[in-house]
C-alpha cells in the first residue's frame, strides 16, 4: 500500500543544471540550494566532481561546496564517477556521494567513457574508500528501462547491474528511467525484481509524462524515496532525448493529495522553481509552478 511519508531527493542543482548550456554563475547557484533548504528540503544533491570538460556547468564543484551553508538536518550528496572525483569530493568535504552507472553497453561508453563491465572495476575503489572514511554511497543505475541506442533494456541486465552496486557497498540504488520512456507495469516488475525494496529509490525523467504514474506505481510497490528536480529542470547532456526530470512541485502536489508527508513547503518551492526560471530565461515545464504562478 501508500506509505505515510515519503523522503524526496531534490536533484534540481545536479541533474536540473548539468543540461543547461550557459553557465550558471556560483551564487545562483548558492541561492538555489539555501532556497531549497528553506523550502523545506533534506536532501539536495548538490553538483557533481565529473570532469570539467565533460560538465563545464558543474566545473565549480570545489567553489560551490566552499560556499555552501550546511544546514543540520540537511543531507548535500554529489556525484563521484571514479577515484579523482572521491578525492576531489573528500578535499571538499562531503559526506554523502553517489556513484552512477549504466544498465547499457552504449551509455556506459558515452557517459562514462568505460564499458559496460569497466565501469564496476572504475566504481569499487570508490565505494570501499568512501564506505572506509564513513561516507554515505548511493549507486544509480542509468537506462533501467530504455536506451536511445540500443532500445528496450532487458529487465535482467538492470537487476545485474544494480545487485553488482548493492553488493559492492552501496546503501541505495536509485533506478533511473534516463529518457523517461517507462510505463507503470514496467516499473511494477523492475521493482519486484529487487530483494529489499527498502534499498530501493526512483528516478524518472518526464520526456513522455509518465513520471508521475510511474512514481505512483513505485509507491505502491513499496519505494519510499523519489527524486526529483524543482520546477522539471534537467536532462542528461550524454542521452538523446532526455528531458527534465519529475517536477518537485507535482510530486508535492500528488503526495499532498493523497497524505503522505514529505516536509517540502509548495509555495516556497514555486516561488523558487519561478526564480530561477527568470535566472534561466524560460518559463519552468513544471504543470503545477505554471497553474499556481504562471
Ligand atoms: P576519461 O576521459 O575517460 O577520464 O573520463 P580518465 O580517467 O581517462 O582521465 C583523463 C583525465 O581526466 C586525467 O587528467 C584525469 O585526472 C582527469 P590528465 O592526467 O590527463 O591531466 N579526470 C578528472 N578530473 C576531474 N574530475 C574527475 C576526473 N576524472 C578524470 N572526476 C570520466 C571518464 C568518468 C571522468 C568522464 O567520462 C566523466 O566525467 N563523465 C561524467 C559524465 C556525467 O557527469 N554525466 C551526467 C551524470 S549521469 C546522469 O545524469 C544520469 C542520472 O541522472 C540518472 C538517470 O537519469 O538515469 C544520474
Ligand atoms: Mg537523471
């Protein structure tokens, strides 16, 4: 059944910005994650230690942590693909990374520059170093349901990858539906192909509007942690046709409506995802910042 509460995982700072072509300067940056915080969010991923060159948007990793006013209560993961990022996460002091990997042979070797099986021998060190210093390791696994390449991914091959990052050291494994294609069976399935669904987190990508019902379908198959990006921003620049995330704002709205606590203040999430939309020049695709501010 519905649970009674629900942890969101804010990825507007991470996901939301890391497709936006012109760069964001540091302190909106800054800005977007006290807002964030003060909207009521617990956990917002911050940015990523990537490569600059692969993600010039995120090139202010060490900046943005420098500046950044933890709060108590609040978690701020990053991503970490490989050894040179966990050192560079550890030098800025984070406390909470994640690890991203591909259910694909394709977006492995375009997102990660590895192969499908290269990519767990570049992620081990990572998490047994990060496990070893008391940090908290999160593994995505990218493409759960269909790739832009390679088509329908056969459910058996993300159930591989994503038991590898849970037996590696992994405390979560977020599924990602990267190019938003996925339908509320298939998520259903995917689901119940895991051994403790309390390991379990979702992300989906809105590209066909089905990121709703498929968070609905995740709720009800025992997931108790989403993501999401405030106002919808996001998209991966290595996927074709990936568009933004789940919009926070229409998660709040449907857990709202059917009870299940969360924490996150809606008009102070509006008003955010309605400020950067005016940083960013364009109105945000969130259905519920439109109905309630546009
Ligand atoms: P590579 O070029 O193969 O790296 O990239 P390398 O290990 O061969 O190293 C080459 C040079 O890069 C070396 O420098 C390294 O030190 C440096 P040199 O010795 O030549 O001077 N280097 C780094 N510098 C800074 N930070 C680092 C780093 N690593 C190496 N971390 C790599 C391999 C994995 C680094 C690259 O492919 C990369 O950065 N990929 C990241 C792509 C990315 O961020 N994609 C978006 C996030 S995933 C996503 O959005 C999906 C998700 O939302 C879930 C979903 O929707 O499904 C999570
Ligand atoms: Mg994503």
């Amino acid at each position: 059944g519905l649970p009674e509460s629900v942890t969101i995982w804010e990825v507007g700072p991470r996901d939301g910005l890391q497709n936006e072509s012109a760069v964001v300067p540091v302190g909106v940056k800054l800005e977007f994650l006290e807002r964030l915080a003060d909207a009521g969010g617990k956990v917002l991923e911050a940015t990523s230690f990537v490569h600059p060159k692969w993600v010039p948007q995120l090139a202010d990793a060490e900046e943005l942590l420098a500046g950044l006013d933890r709060r108590g209560g609040v978690s701020y993961p990053v991503l970490v693909p490989n050894e040179r990022g966990l050192d560079r996460a550890l030098k800025a002091s984070v406390d909470h990374i994640a690890i991203f990997a591909s259910a694909t042979e394709t977006f492995a070797r375009k997102n990660l520059n590895s192969s499908l099986d290269e990519q767990f021998a570049m992620f081990e060190p990572v998490v047994a170093r990060a496990r070893a210093e008391g940090l908290r390791v999160r593994g995505y696994v990218s493409m759960c349901f269909g790739d832009p390449w390679e088509g329908a991914v056969p459910r058996e091959q993300v159930i591989g990858v994503g038991k590898r990052l849970l037996d590696m050291g992994c405390d979560q494994l977020s599924l990602g539906d990267t190019i938003g294609v996925a339908t509320p069976g298939q998520v259903t399935a995917l689901i119940r192909g895991f051994d403790r669904v309390d390991q379990l987190a979702v992300h989906f990508h809105d590209t066909y509007g089905q990121a709703l019902s498929n968070t609905y379908a995740a709720l009800l198959a025992g997931v108790r942690t989403v993501d999401s990006s405030a106002g919808g921003l996001g998209g991966c620049p290595y996927a074709e046709s990936a568009t933004g995330n789940l919009a926070t704002e229409d998660l709040v709205w449907m857990l709202d409506g059917l009870g299940i606590a969360h924490g996150v203040d809606l008009d102070k999430l509006c008003d955010t995802s309605a400020w950067m939309a005016q940083r960013l020049g364009r109105p945000s695709p969130s259905r519920v910042v439109r109905a309630l501010r546009g």
